[in-house]
C-alpha cells in the first residue's frame, strides 16, 4: 500500500496524504487532483479501490492492427494529439503474431476502466473473423469508434476513407495513361475495404469498356512479401498496370518487376494506398492514393468524445475523399 501511494504520488506530483485522501474518498481535493490520482492509478496498473471502480479513468484505448505499416503510426500520432486536447490519455494497443489478440486487449482495457476505444484496421474489417468481443463492448455500453470499412452488423459509429473512390481514382489514372492491362492487389478476399475496392474497380473498367482478365485481382497480405508475392502472378499475365490496396504492398509489386529485369515506371506502373511516410522518398516516388487520416482521425475522437459525454452518435459511416497523389511510380504505356 506505501509503495502504491509512493508511486502514484510520484507520478502526479502530489503528497501521499493527498493520493490517501482520494483513495478513501475523502473531502479536500480538487476534483482535477482527484482524476489525476485515478488516472494514473489505472496507468501504474493498481486495482482502483471498490467504491471507486464503478467510475470511468480518462483513458483511451486505440487499438491497431500493427506498427510496421508507416500509417498506423501516423494515425497513432493523431488520434493520441486529438485525445490529449480532450484531456485522454491514449492507451495503445498493438497486435503481434503469437502475441496479444484484439479480444485479450479488449478485456484488459476493460478491467482497465477505460472511457472509451478507438479500432483502426481491426477484425472488424474482416467478415470471417469473431466479433464477439466487439459484442461485449456493447453489452457494457461502452463508447466505441470503428476506423475503416467495417462488417454490417456492428453498431458503432465508423469514419472510412471511401475505398470506392479510391478505386476509381487509381484505374482512372492508369487508363488514362493508355494502360488497358490493369490488375489489382488486394487484401484477403474477407476483408471488407478490399471487397469495395474490388467491386469499384471492375465497375469502372467495365464502364470504361477495358476487359479485366482472370487473374489479374490477386488477393494476400498486406504486406512488401505478399505485394511481390501477387504482383509476380500478374506479371505472368503481362499486366502493365497495377493498382495496390496499400503503399507496402506497392513496394513489393515494385521489387517483383524489378526481379523480373523490368522498370517501374517503364515497363509496369504501380499505385499504391495511404500515402503513408516516406512514399516520396523511394526509387521511383510512388503514386498512390492519400487517405486524409489528420481528418479521418479527429472526427473519430469527436464522435468518441460525444459518446463519452452521453451525447447521440450516428452509428452511420462517415465516408472521407481520398486523394489521388502522382508521382513518378506511373507513366504512360508503351
């Protein structure tokens, strides 16, 4: 018990006479000392005393999938400034192979009294995956905001970059270069964002009357292994043009031309998506599709905070432009 008065006290820069005094709910202390204490009671890990469970800390859990994709981190970085301005404190969550699972970070947020969690490009993108622990954060009515296409049945409040426009952005770009043997490399064939921009992508190029050939969608990880992976099945097909579901897998779709002794942009055009760091940077610059996460990051804290505060959220998407960004990863067909 010392040690955790120490700690805390330490931490929010006050007398351990004055952490005691919240603990045991006494009078005394400003009502900004006595969330300070509590907040930083649910951050050194401490069980909150009984009487004072029932009760929400300013925490914010933000939950992604990974941190070697640049965007996320990015997002983090937004969303955590966003919180900050509302008086949160983010706790981040990130999901590793083998390591902690989306549904155990779930429970551990809400052991931890948190106000709310933010997901970004979580299972809730992936139709065959379980949503139950989504479920449970409905059944304690907890504030929830879903970033990125989501699956139907999950009564949240979602901001998304239309993946639709997106879509169209990059294969208008392409055909516009005279490319007409376009494919496309997308996430796994259940996850929800890839499904619309596949859909997008052959309702376009069917209204452009540019026939897409079997095999030319190819579907895997999002990852630099799983963009070389796909982009050297299309390559076999003598695609020219190929647009990718992110900037990763557009590195990848890049290292497999160039395996193939082929250029980009050459011989194969390559976009890719996000516009996250550094895609300005590599060999060539990469054309890709910007998603506006400062945007799209702000409005989910907002409809976050609202929740928090009791107000009526929409549960219906809100649907962000996207930007087509052209650099030097694309060029005309020869």
């Amino acid at each position: 018990m010392t040690r955790r008065l120490a700690e805390v006290a330490q931490k929010v820069g006050v007398s351990e006479a004055t952490v005691s005094r919240v603990l045991n709910g006494k009078p005394g202390v400003s009502e900004a000392t006595r969330a300070a204490v509590l907040t930083a009671l649910d951050v050194l890990g401490y069980e909150r005393p009984t009487q004072l469970r029932g009760e929400r800390a300013r925490l914010v859990g933000l939950v992604l999938p990974e941190l070697q994709n640049p965007i996320f981190p990015a997002f983090a970085d937004v969303v955590g400034n966003a919180l900050a301005q509302q008086g949160f404190t983010p706790v981040l969550c990130t999901r590793t192979a083998g390591g902690v699972s989306e549904a155990e970070y779930v429970e551990l947020l809400l052991q931890q009294h948190v106000s709310g969690v933010v997901f970004a490009g979580g299972l809730f993108a992936q139709a065959d995956a379980s949503h139950e622990h989504y479920l449970r954060l409905t059944n304690r009515k907890l504030p929830a905001v879903l970033v990125n296409a989501a699956v139907d049945d999950l009564a949240f409040p979602k901001v998304a970059c239309d993946d639709a426009v997106a879509a169209e952005q990059a294969l208008g770009h392409l055909l516009s270069l005279g490319h007409t043997r376009v494919g496309m490399v997308l996430g796994p064939p259940d996850h929800v964002p890839s499904r619309r921009k596949e859909a997008a992508f052959m309702a376009h190029a069917a209204r452009a009357g540019v026939e897409i050939i079997d095999g030319a969608i190819q579907h895997t990880m999002f990852s630099l292994e799983g963009g070389h992976a796909a982009t050297s099945k299309l390559l076999n097909q003598d695609i020219t043009g190929i647009v990718c579901a992110s900037d990763p897998q557009a590195l990848g779709a890049i290292r497999a031309v160039r395996r193939k002794g082929l250029t980009v942009p050459g011989d194969v055009s390559v976009v890719g998506y996000d516009d996250s760091a550094f895609m300005n940077c590599i060999d060539p610059p990469l054309t890709t599709v910007r998603q506006p996460i400062e945007a799209m990051g702000r409005a989910a804290v907002e409809l976050l905070v609202n929740q928090i505060e009791g107000a009526a959220v929409s549960t219906e998407e809100l649907l962000f432009e996207p930007e087509l960004v052209v650099r030097g990863s694309t060029a005309p067909a020869r």
